[in-house]
C-alpha cells in the first residue's frame, strides 16, 4: 500500500506486530490524534517528527528538504497575495568606524535581524576623543545578506566636537557600507534643511553618535 487515506481520524501509536506501516503518504481529510501508548494502559501526547522530503499542507508546499528551505513557509494574509517566508536569521557581528575626526579604529557591536526581506539593524554608542580634524564616519561593509535594496539614509543623534548631542545621519549603500555625519541646518532654496556635514574634529572634545536601530528592506 502506497497511501492511507482517513476520512475522520486516524491514531498512532507504538508498533505491534499487528500494524500497518504506510510506505509513501498518510492524507488526512479530518482530525489526527497521535498518542503513545503508556505503561498504565492510557495514552500520552506524541511528538510527530516530519523528515526529509517535501512537506505539504493544504496543497501548500511549507518546507523543502533540508538544509535548503527554499519554497518557504506560506502564510495566511487577510489582504492581498501571501508571499513566501523564505529567510529568518539573527546575527550579531561588527562594523569597523574610522574617521579623520578621530584617531583609530573603533569596533562597535551590531545587531541584525532579518525576516523575510524586513532588516533591522540596532547599532551600540560610539565615542572617541576628537583628532584635531574634520571628517565623516566611515564603516565597514555589514554582511551581505542584510544589504538594502536602495540606499538607506536616517537621522540620528550625533557626538560633535562640542560634547553636546545633535542631529545627524546615518547612512548605508547597496554594498552595506555605511556612513555617518553630523547635520547642519543649511538654506536651501530659501528653506532651512540639515545637511550631511562631516563632523568637527578640530573642536576639544569628543566624537561619534549615540545608539540606535535602524529598518530597510533587504535585497
């Protein structure tokens, strides 16, 4: 037999010489309840482990043989199409910041989460006594599978040579590098709009920005 089909319920439990063992596909059309049988004679929930293979519900392809997952898990919308699930991933890693504001190179912890095409990124506090020039912050690029679709650009809150919190940018390309200004107010066609500015080094006191996260949508 290839296939058992059930029209109601269908029980399992511990093999016996007495059961069937179905060679291909079981298809439920009602309610499966699988217990175990236990030494009191009762029965106890049973875990129910799907192997490899391509597993199928409701005409829905969830998982593909592992380890590759590439159909997705399809999930119910109340709008639209339901698209795919097909990535989940949390990472946790580094960029590398370096700045002719400051000297060195700083290494600050990032955090990435990625679900579906849905990234966030939540970036730790950078702080470093100021070089005695101006400049941008320069990061390294983040992994690839995090990297936006179109350049991201937000505001955040930025160190200047004054020690004092202001407006600022943090910025990202479609390669994942990333950088990081201060923000002027400028006049632009007579309206006031803040500028991506390289931050003040040559100021005493410290540079760099205060944490913060980020979302984009991924490639």
């Amino acid at each position: 037999m290839d296939r058992l089909v059930a029209r109601n319920s269908i029980s399992t439990r511990s093999l016996t010489t007495d059961d069937l063992i179905v060679g291909r596909s079981i298809v439920l059309t009602g309610t499966a309840t699988i217990e175990q049988e236990s030494t009191s004679g009762g029965s106890t929930p049973s875990n129910v482990v799907l192997t490899s293979g391509d597993q199928t519900i409701n005409g829905v392809k969830t998982f593909v043989a592992a380890p590759v997952f590439s159909s997705g898990i399809t999930l119910p919308t109340t709008g639209g199409v339901p698209s795919p699930l097909t990535f989940y991933q949390r990472f946790t890693g580094s960029i590398d910041f370096t700045s002719t504001a400051f000297a060195g190179t700083q290494t600050i912890v990032c955090h990435f989460a990625r679900i579906g095409d849905i990234v966030t990124m939540s970036v730790k506090r950078l702080i470093s006594f100021g070089s005695g020039a101006n400049g941008l912050i320069n990061g390294t690029a983040i992994p690839s599978q995090f990297w936006p679709l179109e350049e991201v650009r937000i505001p955040i809150t930025v160190i200047d040579g004054s020690e004092l919190d202001m407006a600022g940018f943090f910025q990202v390309n479609q390669s994942g590098i990333s950088q990081i200004a201060r923000g002027l107010v400028a006049v632009n066609f007579g309206l006031e709009v803040l500028a991506f500015r390289p931050f003040e080094g040559n100021v005493l006191g410290f540079v760099g920005f205060q944490p913060f996260s980020v979302s984009w949508i991924a490639a």
